[in-house]
C-alpha cells in the first residue's frame, strides 16, 4: 500500500513538472527571436594567399 501510495505521489508531480514545462513553453515561445535562414552574401576571394592556401 505504501508503495502504491508513493509511486502515485512521484507520477502526479512528474506529471506536473511535464505540464508547467509545456505551458512555460508555450508561453515564452511568442517572444523569441527567430533564426535567420538566408545565407551570407559574402564575396568570395580569389587571391590564393587570402584563403590560407599556399604554406
């Protein structure tokens, strides 16, 4: 009994960590900066001792 009585004890506050954690969550999502998907548009150098090559 005291077994059962614990185990239902740990999967309530399991249960409550995972569902604050979900809503917290949730809820700072909308105020988060988003990536940046676009490539850089670098120009590439075409000296052979400006890209490192060569020693």
């Amino acid at each position: 009994m005291r077994n059962r009585l614990l185990r239902s004890v740990l999967g309530a506050a399991f249960s409550a960590l995972v569902a604050l954690g979900v809503l917290s969550g949730v809820s700072g999502g909308k105020g988060d900066v988003r990536a940046v998907t676009e490539w850089p548009s670098v120009a590439a150098h075409t000296d052979a001792t400006a890209a490192g090559a060569g020693s």
